[in-house]
C-alpha cells in the first residue's frame, strides 16, 4: 500500500509539518504501508491548459506519474481566502480523473481562522467526490495557534485529535488494502 501525503500549498510551512507528523503517525500505526510525500513547493508544475499529459515540464509530468502510482493519499491544504490554494485546485485539474479514482483519501487543513473549519466539507470533498475517490468523512483542522514560535504542532488537545484521526485512518487503509488485494 503505498500512501501518498500531499502539502497542497505554496505558502508558509504549517501544512507540511501537519502533513509530516500525520503521515508519521501513520507509519507507526501501519508499518507495513510505504510513505511518500508530495510538497508542492519542490515543483514547478505548470497551468492545466487541457494538453496530454506528455505535453507538459518534467516536474508537472512526475508529479502526475507519482499520483497514478499511489494507492492512497492524505491531502493536506492551507486555508486560504475560505478555501484552498490554487496550487492545489490546479493539481486536481492536471491530474487524469482516473488516478484519484477508487483511491482511499484522509484530508488534513491548517487555518488561521476558526469560522473556516468547514473549507475541507465545502471546497474539498465536492472535488473528491467528482474525481471518485474515497474518503474518511472526518478530517484534521489545525489552526495557526495550535503550532508554536517554531512551528513545531504543540497544542495537547489537537494532537490527541490527530491521535484518533490516524488511528480511524490507519485501521481503514488497512480494510481498504486487503479488500484491494482480494484476501
Ligand atoms: C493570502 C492568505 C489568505 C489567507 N486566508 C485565510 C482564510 O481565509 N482563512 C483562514 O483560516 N486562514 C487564512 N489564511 C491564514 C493561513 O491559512 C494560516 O496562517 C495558516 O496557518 C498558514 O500556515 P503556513 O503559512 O505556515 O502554511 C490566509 C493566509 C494568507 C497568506
């Protein structure tokens, strides 16, 4: 099972540690599944324009090839204006339908804002479930405050959440492997 983590964002670094520490997390709960993380950061991916996909940089035509290749994926995504960074948005339009299809997706946000807890429900689900793929109905929102000066995620009461939010997680990327596997 190999379990994608995404930092869908070209701005600060929160996401990245919230993704890190999840997919962290994860490797504990399941050891046997291989992690990899995607930061958008550490690629110059171009503007879906419609091209094939041949068509496009080399960074645009990896990043594709490593999520057709990926059985599962933790999103993560900052918060920006309500909803998500057009970095982000222009990943799921580069990226063949096919690739997300039937694929297992846990989603994990950081904020500045309290009031936008909901951006995953309203922004980023409806994008899952046009690109078919399936995906743990409870998410992490981490706000800006729960990290301290460093940016090291510190606040007790959010790392016990993301405790049973990679538990849950972990506990259906493993249903979800053996149905996939057919044992
Ligand atoms: C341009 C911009 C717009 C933002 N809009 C929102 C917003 O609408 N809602 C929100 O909760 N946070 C918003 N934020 C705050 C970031 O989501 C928040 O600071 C987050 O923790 C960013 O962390 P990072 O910069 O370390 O990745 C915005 C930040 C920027 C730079």
């Amino acid at each position: 099972m190999k379990v994608l983590g995404i930092s869908g964002t070209l701005v600060g670094s929160k996401t990245r540690i919230l993704v890190e520490h999840i997919l962290q997390q994860l490797q504990q709960q399941y050891p046997e599944c291989k992690i990899e993380l995607l930061d958008l950061k550490e690629y110059k991916l171009e503007l879906c324009d419609g091209r094939p996909t041949d068509q496009y940089n080399e960074d645009t035509q990896k990043v594709i090839l490593k999520i057709e290749e990926a059985d599962a994926f933790l999103i993560g995504t900052t918060i920006l204006h309500g909803s998500i960074p057009s970095a982000l948005k222009n990943l799921f339009e580069l990226v063949p339908v096919s690739a997300f299809t039937d694929k297992f997706t846990a989603f994990a946000a950081n904020g500045g804002n309290p009031l936008h807890y909901l951006a995953i429900e309203n922004y980023v689900k409806p994008i899952a479930s046009y690109l078919k793929m399936l995906s743990l109905p409870e998410y992490v929102f981490a706000l800006s405050s729960d990290f301290d000066g460093q940016n090291r995620l510190v606040k007790e009461t959010k790392l016990k959440e993301v405790d049973q939010f990679v538990e849950h997680y972990a506990s259906v990327l493993q249903q979800f492997y053996k149905i996939k596997v057919g044992s």
